[in-house]
C-alpha cells in the first residue's frame, strides 16, 4: 500500500471489492460450446489410491456429444478411475486476471473400450490437434489408439468464468 492508500482502492475495484461477481461471469450454455469447441488442453483430475488429486494435462476430443480422452490401459488415471470415477476436467484460456475463462465439468467416467467404438473419438482428437482427417491417416490413428481405452465423462455439474465480461481495463 502506498501511503495514500490507492493500491488498495485499486485492488479492490479490480477484484470487486468483495461483491459476488459470479453471476457476471458465468458463460452462457453457448459461450461454454463455443469455448469448449476450441482446441485446447484440458487438466484431468482422478483421486489417487491415498486420497491425494492426480492432475494432468489431457488433449480431448468429443464422442457421442460428451467430452472424452483416448489414454494408456495401465496409465494412473485409468487405475483411479476403476477405483474410483469421479472425474474433474477443467479448462482454461487468459494470463491476466481481465482474461480469464474457463469451463471445469464435474461428473463420472465411463470406460469405452474395442477399436470400432473408440476410433470416432481417435478422429475427433485427431483433427483437433493434428489436422484434418482422411483415410491416408487411418493407420496413425489406430496407433493412437493401440493399447489404449477411451474415458467419457458423464457431466453432473458445469461451472464456468469468463473474467472479460467485467470489462476490467489491462494490468499491463
């Protein structure tokens, strides 16, 4: 604080001064389509065997209009999430506070499993992040999917934030 005191004003007006800002924030079941449409990755949240969150960096794609990811057989997620399928997925956009966005879907996972079943989630992955598909790709996709199952999360509960809707000037 400066002996004026004009960092705390200004913090305060920047992060909203205690005020519930959530309601201004939340997307609209459209912005959340559109946001979660866009190639980006994801952060997959399992529970491990102690209780402790394990977090990683996840591309996605969709499969039978839910958000699913095509991972190892024998990867630790896939091993929490047999103990255990509850399934946090959040996903994020911006660097300053005035940009961020984001989607965290809260659910259950359920396994697909046999190459016929996982390969129209192997193609969406595919175009997402590589380009697009034809059947010259075919074989790279099943590769992606060699020894691998597909994870669907089954969505009880959405929260989303779009920091942009406060119209807050940049920090920078």
């Amino acid at each position: 604080m400066n002996p004026e005191g004009q960092c705390d004003e200004m913090a305060e007006e920047i992060m909203g001064g205690g005020v519930n800002q959530r309601s201004q924030i939340k997307m609209t079941a459209e912005e959340t389509q559109v946001f979660l449409a866009e190639p980006r990755v994801a952060t997959m949240c399992t529970v491990n065997r102690d209780g402790s969150v394990h977090a990683v960096a996840m591309w996605y794609g969709f499969l039978d209009g839910c958000i699913a990811f095509e991972t190892k057989l024998k990867s630790q997620k896939v091993a929490n999430l047999r103990r255990n399928p509850n399934l946090t997925v959040a996903f994020e956009a911006g660097l300053g506070y005035e940009e961020l966005r984001g989607v965290t879907l809260i659910g259950t996972a359920e396994f697909v499993e046999g190459l016929d079943n996982m390969f129209p989630l192997g193609i969406s992955v595919f175009e997402r992040y590589q380009g697009a598909y034809s059947e010259e790709m075919r074989p790279f996709v099943e590769i992606m999917l060699n020894k691998r199952l597909v994870v669907k999360l089954n969505v009880a509960k959405t929260i989303t934030w779009d920091h942009r809707k406060l119209g807050i000037e940049p920090m920078k």
